[in-house]
C-alpha cells in the first residue's frame, strides 16, 4: 500500500532554529532514517521538505502500523497526517472495472 505523509511543525520548534548541539542529533537521526525504514519494511519513495515548516514521504508499506512506527521515529514533535493512496492509472482501472459489471 502507498502512504502520502505529510508532517508539519510550528516555527518555535522548528530545526532550524535549534542551538547547533541539538541539530547535530536531529541530522545523526535523519541518517538513521533508511535503516529504519528497512527494519520496518518500508520503501521511502520519496521524502520532501518544504520552507513552510512542512515534510512529505511517499512511503510504501504492508500496512498503517509500520508507517506510524515509521514517523513515530522523526526526533522532533511533529503533526502527522497518514492518507492511503493509489496511482492514478490503478484507480481509473478500477472505476472501469466496475463501469463494465454494470
């Protein structure tokens, strides 16, 4: 199954903003992050950050529990937001799947 994440944090807890000590543990982490998916059996198809203090992933997993395990795992508090999605051409073929039992 494919997850669209989206996470978001406020400017005061921002990364960003981090004395340089505690920086450096949030990038140790980041790089830990594909052993983590690993472990979790999940395919990062992608990972974006955007200036706006927000974050997308593009995860690929057996199931919702492993991508909550997953952003459980971002060493900063973020809100998190978890949608099921599917590739455009696999929801136009289901739609005419079921045109056609009509």
């Amino acid at each position: 199954m494919l997850f669209l994440v989206t996470m978001t944090h406020t400017p005061d807890n921002c990364p960003a903003y981090w004395p340089p000590e505690k920086q450096a543990e949030l990038y140790e982490g980041a790089d830990k992050i594909v052993e983590a998916a690993k472990e979790l059996n999940i395919k990062v198809h992608f990972m974006l950050a955007e200036v706006g203090h927000v974050m997308y992933a593009l995860l690929e997993a057996d199931n919702i529990i492993a991508v909550s395990d997953f952003v459980n795992g971002v060493p900063f508090k973020q809100d998190v937001k978890v949608t099921p999605v599917a590739p455009l051409q696999d929801v136009i073929a289901a739609a005419k799947a079921q045109m056609a039992k009509k």
